[in-house]
C-alpha cells in the first residue's frame, strides 16, 4: 500500500471534515461549494489510496452532478440560496436549507457523461428533496457526509483535526443513543403548501 497516497487521502479526508464543519455552524454560498470540492477531491484521493471512492454512493453522485456543473459551467452564487430555518413557517430537522431551482438540477444532470446520465438522474431524484419546481439539497450533504466517514473508517484512513474529532464525538454520541447519523430534512410548514412558501423564498 503507498503510503504516500494514504497520506493524501487523510488529509483530504480532513479537509472534507473542516468544510463541512464550516458549512454547519456559518453556511453561506462560499461553504457550500468548499464542500462540494473537498467531496469531490476525498473521492478522487480514496480511489487512488485504496481503489475504494463514493461513486457508488447515490449522495455523492449527486453532489458530484452539482459540483461538476458549477465547476465547468454555471456560477452558483446567481441560482443557490442558503436560508437558515429560524422564524420561517417550517418544520424540519435542519437549521437551514440550500434552495437550486429544479431547472438547474435538471441541467446538470444533461450534462452528466451520456453513460452516466441515468444513474446520475436517479441518484439526484433519491438524494435531493424536491419541492415543485424547487429543490433542497441539503439533507444530502448532511446524510453524504456520514457515508463519506463511515467509508473512511472502514478503509483505514485516519483522519484528524478539531473538525474530525466533533464530528466523531456525535457520531458516537449517536451510535451509544441508538438514534440514527443520517437527517429526514423533510420540511413542512402550516403556512399554506411548501411549493409555494419555497418558490417565494427563493425568488
């Protein structure tokens, strides 16, 4: 085993655990995409180190649909918004929400390598939560996540840092409690239907 590849793959595991630690106590479009990246990266580092990455992971494939198109093709700041929850009509388990127009999500996927495409667009419909024209991404980062360290503690790649270490302590937390590491994130509100309330956030 090259330990120098293990060596890489740890440290982009750590920075996986770093953007999502930033992503979940100061969201904004700039965390968002960080963590887009480092998924994107600890995958492609994985592979490399163990020939194990997530690409089989329905999460991942959608995120990677995501990335993948604000990378090459489409600035996200003009089309995603990050809205925290608090003092809106809605329940969820989620302090916030990163609100793509179903268009957009759509897009993408079209432009997933051709042999990819149905995979691609399945994961998308599985992972994300759609809302009418509206699409909430965010429970599949949160539930990805989970996926992404439960892979690396299996392939061996310690991973470190403040960020990694709470994380850790939750998951613990959560395994010791019987409760579940993965989010529902499916809202609700009294206010009328989601659809709309979600169409009127975004615009």
């Amino acid at each position: 085993m090259d330990e120098r590849k293990i060596a890489n793959a740890a440290a982009t595991a750590e920075r996986l655990m770093r953007a999502y630690h930033s992503h979940c106590t100061a969201p904004d479009l700039d965390t968002l995409f960080g963590l887009l990246e480092a998924a994107h990266s600890a995958s492609d580092r994985l592979e490399k180190a163990v020939g194990i990455g997530f690409i089989d992971v329905p999460e991942f494939l959608a995120l990677k649909c995501l990335r993948n198109y604000f990378h090459h093709h489409e600035e996200l700041r003009h089309t995603v918004r990050v809205i925290p929850v608090a003092g809106l009509p809605i329940q969820t388990d989620l302090m916030f929400m990163c609100l793509v127009p179903c268009s957009l999500i759509e897009e993408a996927i079209g432009q997933a390598p051709g042999r990819f495409t149905a995979q691609t667009q399945a994961a998308c419909e599985y992972a994300f939560h759609w809302y009418g024209t509206i699409v909430n991404i965010n429970p599949c980062l949160f539930n990805f996540v989970v996926h992404a360290y439960e892979r690396l503690l299996a392939a061996g790649i310690r991973i470190s840092g403040d960020e990694a270490d709470d994380f850790r302590r939750s998951y613990d937390f959560e395994a010791d409690a019987g409760h579940s590491h993965f989010v529902d994130g499916r809202i609700s509100t009294t206010a009328g239907t989601i659809d709309k309330l979600l169409l009127e956030i975004i615009s």
